[in-house]
C-alpha cells in the first residue's frame, strides 16, 4: 500500500465503509441517498419545522442535497436546513393534511468527525499525524477507525433508525446492536493487528486486557 495522506485515509476508509456520499464526486459515487423519504413532523398549517430520518446530510451550503415535494410532487421552498441534525425549515406552512417527500443524499459520519477518529488511532499505534504511521501498520489504524465509526453508529439516538409515517411507527431497535457487534469485532481486530506488527519488531506491548505474569519455581516443601 503507498503512503498516504489524512484525506486520502479518509476517502479509503469511506469508500471500505461504504459511505461515500460527497455530492462533488463522481469517484467515488454517492452511495447513501433517499428517495421519497416522508419528512418527519406535523403538516399542520402551521409548522414549518420538519427532520429527515438519515444525517448528516451530504453538501457543503444549504439545503445541501436536500429536495423537497408534496404528494402533487410540487416543490417546497427549503428556507434553511441543518446539516448535523437533519432539521431543515420551509418558506412557509404546507397546508394541512399534505404529505411531504424529501431526497438528498447523507452520510454517517462527516469528514471532521474522521479526522477525529484518525487521531485517536494514532495513538492507539504511537503515531502522530498519517505521515508518522508505518505503512505496515496501515490495517491497524484503519480497523481503530472503523471500531470507532461502528461504535458511534450504535450510540445514535434510538430515532435515527426509528420513524413515524402516520399513525405507523417503522422500528428498527435491532441495528444498534448489530453496530455494537460489528464494533467489538473490528476493535479486537485492530488490538491483533498492531500488536503482531510490533511483536514481530520485537517490541514488547503490554496485552490489551492485563498482563501474564512470569512462571513461579514449584513450590519445593522444606524436608
């Protein structure tokens, strides 16, 4: 593997996750996208506050990717929207009893936030920044990152994989916990990782969850 940059980690660790969705790109593709997704709050006359199931949304200036019709596939002016929240507002009140539709495209999780991860790989392998990491422990900072991104994923609020349409409540209360396996799987996988790679450099690594203590004489009674 050559050497590479943070954004280049990145863009690798997106496109192995399979969260590619920078609306910029035609390489990688968008790989998250809604279609016809119901927005969530009341269509009351009034309100003018509404959520999208999925953020944060894909884009660098509102609205983003976000697009917004009612049943008549008309559209709906979006007056401001929050990338990190999946909040966005309408220039003004859809009529009562409309139905909402939105498509944009999303990620789960944002360049900031794995650039954050990066760094607290890089201390999980006594690194500092990309350029002080070995390439051979490439396979370790990428399954930190990965444990961190799939730990994250599983502590979202219950209502990012919830939604109501309707009187009818979608639950998917299982997928938190099918990201907290996937993330003890990737975080043991990281712990092997590094440590074969500074084994075999003759480095002697504390184990992860304690220590061995060295072999005792047998005990031998006084005759």
């Amino acid at each position: 593997m050559a050497a590479l940059t943070e954004a280049q980690a990145i863009v690798q660790l997106r496109r192995e996750l399979d969260d590619n969705a920078d609306t910029t790109s035609t390489d990688p593709p968008p790989s998250h996208l809604a279609i016809d997704e119901p927005a969530l709050g009341s269509v009351n006359g009034a309100n003018t506050n509404f959520r999208v199931r999925h953020f944060p949304l894909a884009g660098t200036a509102t609205p983003f990717s976000l697009e917004v019709r009612d049943e008549t596939y008309a559209a709906v002016a979006v007056a401001s929207a929050n990338r990190f929240t999946g909040q966005f507002v309408t220039t003004g009140a859809p009529a009562a009893g409309k139905t909402l539709f939105c498509q944009y495209y999303y990620q789960y999780a944002t360049d900031e936030q794995f650039r954050a991860f990066l760094q607290q790989g890089y201390r999980f392998i006594n690194a500092t920044t990309m350029a002080t990491v070995p390439e051979n422990l490439y396979p370790a900072l990428f399954a930190f990152v990965k444990y961190l991104y799939y730990l994250m994923l599983s502590t979202k609020s219950g209502d990012f994989f919830d939604s109501t349409v309707g009187d009818q409540t979608i639950t998917k209360s299982h997928v938190p916990r099918l990201y907290f396996d996937m993330a003890t799987e990737t975080k043991e996988e990281a712990f092997k990782l590094r440590d074969d790679v500074k084994l075999g450099q003759g480095d002697q690594l504390r184990p992860a969850y304690g220590f061995v203590a060295p072999r005792q004489p047998l005990y031998t009674p006084p005759q």
